[in-house]
C-alpha cells in the first residue's frame, strides 16, 4: 500500500492563519508592528529563494520583515557591531542570521551575540539550554517543523523508536532532545555511523536530514514508518530530498516530499517564533 504523504503546505497554511489571528490581536493591544531584521552575507541563490519565501509569509500575517545585507567580505567585527545595534533597538523585535555564513565569520559566534529575547530562530546558548532542560520557549525552527508534522498527525511519541540521520547544531542536536523530552527512543546516527541500515530499519520514525540525495532507500525503511524528509538538494533532475521517494512511499506508511513537506511548515514555524520574540519584548514573557 502506497504511504499517505504529508501536504505541508496546507499545514504551512494552517499555522499561517493562526498566525496571522494573533499577530492582528497583539498589534491591536500594543499599536506596535512586529519587525524582525534578517542579517544577510553574501549572495546565495537558495538563500534568495528562501528569504523570498519567508518574507511572503510575513506579509501574509502582518509582519514587518527587514534585510539588512552585508558584501561576503565584511569583517566579523562588524557583523557583531550590527547584531548589537539591533539587539538594543527597540523597534526590532527579532533577529535572524541567514546561513551559512563565510567561512571567516564564526557562525557560533553570531549565534550567541543574538540576545535571547530576540533569538527567533533559537540557537543562543540560552534557548538551546533551555530546549535541552525540557523548558522549551523559542525552538529552532527546522526541528519545531518536524515537530509540528507529528503533532498534525497526532503522533503519540512516547516509547516510539527514532532515528534521526543527522547531528548539527541546528536540527540532529535539537531535535532528539525535543524528542526525548517527549518520551521517545532516539538514536541519533552521521557520517561517522556504521551499518546506519541497522539503526534506520527499526525506526518507527525516521527522520533525515543529510543533504544526500537518495541516500535512504527503500531497504533503509521500516514496513509503515513514518518518514519525514528534512534534506533539500538542488540536482540535475531538480529539488529532492534524502528520501528515495518514489521507492521509500510503496513502503513507508507516512512520508514527506521534497518540496513541498517539512520546508513550507519551518518557515511557517519561523512565524510561530517571531511572535514568541515578539511578544518577549513587549510583555517579557
């Protein structure tokens, strides 16, 4: 039987209305528009895309979103100067780095100048320490997405067996504490895993996150698990993911494509946590 494959558009559409509900609701009670800065080095071509994409999704929901854009030479002194101001204007209400930053710059290093309050995306100390005691508040947004699939699909995580093929700092580190949290099984597997078939073949839950096309197969899945497919890659044939798909979907029961599954839902869920900031500098929650 062919596996359900998950629209994450319409979840995308979904949190964007719900957004959009109170974001009108807070604006209305402080007669402040929420504006997030996005931080921009370099020209990307992927990033361009994406950023296209979110500022839509602001647009849509009444946020402001600004793009304060630096040459791919700037010094990493000046990015920080930059990060300062806006962490001291009252007028932003939230700050984010585009990555991946070059290679001079210490993308840890921004990540940790952000302050917590305006961290939307979650990845200083503070709010990663506060993802990893199980005090969640701002999460980062690819593991929130996938996350958020689950909840829609009313998966209970509790004693589920996961595996997640990747160990960043932005989605393999988070997101199994973000799991655990919930009671599951993780087993958290990279490019340093031996026999990863052993460990992804018993996943009731498989999630993936490589950047390598096709790299899970149909022999990587267990009979009815359910996959959700993090990696985007840009190839000859067009945009994939990490997922065999049309292999892995006559196996697996629920599935995400490449696109149109966990990316649509991250930059909604990136919505989700400009509210949060939003509302840390007005009300201080």
């Amino acid at each position: 039987m062919t596996a359900k494959i998950i629209n994450g558009r319409e979840i995308a559409k979904e949190i964007r209305k719900k957004n959009f509900e109170k974001v009108t609701k807070l604006k209305s009670k402080h007669k402040v528009v929420p504006t997030i800065t996005t931080i921009k080095i370099g020209k990307d071509p992927s990033s361009e895309l994406y950023l296209k994409l979110r500022d839509n999704a602001c647009k849509e929901v009444g946020i402001n979103s600004i793009h304060l854009e630096f040459d791919e030479s700037i010094s990493e002194d000046k990015v920080i100067n930059a990060i300062n101001k806006l962490n001291s204007d009252v007028n932003i209400h939230g700050i984010l780095i585009q990555y991946p930053v070059p290679n001079h710059i210490s993308q840890d290093k921004l990540m940790s100048i952000i302050h917590p309050k305006k961290d939307v995306e979650g990845f200083n100390p503070y709010s990663m320490g506060r993802t990893l005691l199980g005090n969640e508040h701002v999460i980062p947004c690819t593991p929130l997405s996938v996350l958020t699939i689950l909840e829609h699909e009313n998966v209970d995580l509790k004693g589920e067996d996961v595996v997640i093929v990747n160990h960043s700092n932005i989605v393999g580190k988070p997101l199994a504490a973000l799991l655990l949290n919930r009671n599951a099984t993780v087993a958290v597997c990279h490019v340093f895993t031996k026999e990863i078939k052993q460990y992804t073949s018993k996943a009731d839950i498989l999630i993936t996150a490589a950047g390598i096309p096709k790299l899970i197969t149909k022999d990587h899945v267990k009979e009815n698990a359910f996959v959700i497919d993090v990696g985007i890659v840009k190839t000859n044939e067009g945009i994939c993911g990490d997922v065999d798909f049309n292999e892995v979907k006559e196996k697996a029961g629920r599935i995400t494509p490449v696109p149109g599954g966990v990316g649509p839902v991250t930059i909604a869920c990136s919505l989700k946590n400009m509210l949060k900031t939003y509302k840390n500098c007005l009300e201080g929650t």
